[in-house]
C-alpha cells in the first residue's frame, strides 16, 4: 500500500450515510456541542463505495467491532445523543 500525497487521517465521530442505485455516500464529521440544546456537525470528507465494497467494509466492521468488544468488553450506544442515536 502506497500513500498519495493528499492523503490524510483526522477523527470523526459523526457519519452520515446515503445511498442510491449504484453507491453508497459516507459524509464523515466532528459533532460540537456548545450548549446542551445546540449541536453542530461539521463536515469534513465525503467517501463514495461502490455497493460491493459497503457490503465487505459492513462485513470487516462487524468483525473488527467483535474482537473489540471480546478484547475490551460491550460497546454501549449513548441514547443521550442527538435523537437518540450515535451519528
């Protein structure tokens, strides 16, 4: 594996996906809270996959997130984040 010149790695805590016939559009973010009834996310890099590769990068999460949760113990979703849900 060869790195390109632009490429470059930063946190993101927030990931919007949506789809049509022939990909997958995965919008990477920072959430920023600055009140508790405020919150902004600021986007940063948008990815398009193929739906092949949505499917293989699924099924790599998945295994990835279970030898986590073998190593360190069960991931808990925070239902106090915006709407319930983890972005």
């Amino acid at each position: 594996m060869i790195n390109t010149p632009e490429y470059r790695e930063t946190y993101a805590n927030s990931v919007q996906i949506r789809l049509n016939l022939w990909d997958f559009f995965l919008m990477f973010g920072r959430v920023s809270q600055s009140s508790p009834d405020e919150v902004e996310i600021h986007n940063f890099q948008g990815v398009y996959l193929s739906p092949q590769q949505a499917k293989a990068l699924l099924r790599l999460l998945q295994q990835n997130v279970g030898q986590y949760e073998a190593a360190f113990g069960e991931i808990n979703l925070d239902a106090k984040s915006p709407g319930g849900i983890v972005q």
